[in-house]
C-alpha cells in the first residue's frame, strides 16, 4: 500500500507542483519573532518588547487584545499591539510548593499552571495550594474561589463554568465560577502525586500523572 506522503508526492508529479517547493513556501511563510522578554536572568521586570524580563512562565491566556502570562506567582499583562508588559497581580499564586525527592531525583511545583478569562476576571490553577484562584482584571485583586483539587494543572472554561483538569485524582473537576462549588465530572483514575519512574520504564526521573491541559469548544471539554 501507498503510504499518505506518497500519494501527495504522486499527485504533485502527475500535476507538475513540486512537493519540496510548496513545503519550503509554507515555511518560509511562518516568521518567529519575540514579543516580550528577553534571554537573560530569570527576574520579573516591566517595559516594552525585549526590555521587559519574566523569572519562570507556567501558563498563558489571550483575548485578543492582550496576553496574559503566569510567570512565578504573578500574572503579568502583555499589551499585543504595543509589547507592552506590566505587572496586573504580585501575588495571583499562594506560592506554595508541590515537592518529592527520591534516590536522587526530585520534583517542585508551583505557581499557575493554568489560566482562562471570561472579560472580567481571569482564573488560575495554583498548584502548590490544589485551587482554583480569581483575579480582578480591573484591579488585579485576588481570592481563592475553590480548594482541595489535588495538583490542579491545567484549566479551561465556558460562561461560568470552569473545568479543572486535576492531575493528582486522574479526573476532570467542574467549578462554579459564581460560588466556587466543586464537583467531579468522572471517576478519578490517576496515580496520585508524582512518582519515580520503575527499572525498565524508558524514563529518568518521575511519572507526572494525567490529565495535565483542559480545552473547551463550547460543547466538548
């Protein structure tokens, strides 16, 4: 049987395109170019463009006219038409740790390893505290809306529902952004904390249990 490429190679002789052209277009038509921050020591600065400076980016969320990074435990705001950066909250993460260490290899977690904004207030995943934090777009303000997630990582949401994937019970939580209720869509699966890979594993250091990113569509989670 013909594998996809040779199809697409097959098709593109019979037709007379060049395969390898159109793929050399295609690349050279995607640019990367930085827009905010600079290689350097990891320390929280404002400025604009590469004078800005961020210490450790665990999560991002965009609405189009600015970007938000969690960097540390705050949240910094990138403006994208300027590459203006400044600081909305110094203290959006509790700063708590996740850690374990064994026979030489270790793990620490901590911070916001997941973000989304409904135009008001941005919600974030704090690892090292299991919740689910709210800031103040506005005001940069911040409160804990939900607690005892596990290692809540990532983190997507629609109207005022916020699903919380929590890596440490190996299930997809649901939280009311309204009244921070809690409650689990499925069965927990998971493993629990991190642990230390086994002899014969393919992997150095530790197994991070699932599931670790959210995305909605408006239907699915």
């Amino acid at each position: 049987m013909f594998s996809r490429w040779r199809l697409l190679f097959l098709a593109a002789f019979i037709l007379g395109i060049s395969p390898v052209g159109r793929a050399q277009e295609t690349v050279e038509a995607y640019k990367v170019s930085v827009l905010a921050g600079r290689s350097s020591l990891p320390v929280s600065r404002d400025g604009i463009g590469e004078q800005a400076s961020f210490e450790s980016i665990t999560a991002m969320w965009g609405d189009g006219a600015n970007l938000y990074v969690a960097d540390g435990i705050a949240i910094r705001r990138i403006e994208l038409n300027t590459s203006r950066v400044t600081t909305l909250s110094r203290t959006a993460a509790t700063g708590l740790h996740r850690s374990g260490r064994n026979s030489g290899f270790s793990y620490d977690y901590s911070g916001l390893y997941g973000l989304w904004g409904d135009g008001d207030s941005l919600y974030g995943t704090d690892i090292g505290d299991g919740s689910v934090r709210k800031i103040d777009l506005q005001t940069g303000g911040v409160q804990t809306l939900a607690k005892d997630l596990g290692l809540a990582w990532g983190l997507a949401g629609r109207e005022s529902n916020l699903y919380v994937a929590s890596a440490q019970s190996g299930s997809v939580i649901h939280v009311d952004s309204r009244t921070g209720y809690s409650s689990s869509l499925g069965a927990g699966t998971g493993s629990g904390t991190p642990y230390q890979c086994g002899l014969g594993s393919g992997c150095i250091g530790y197994f991070v249990p699932s599931p670790r990113n959210m995305w909605t569509d408006r239907i699915f989670t």
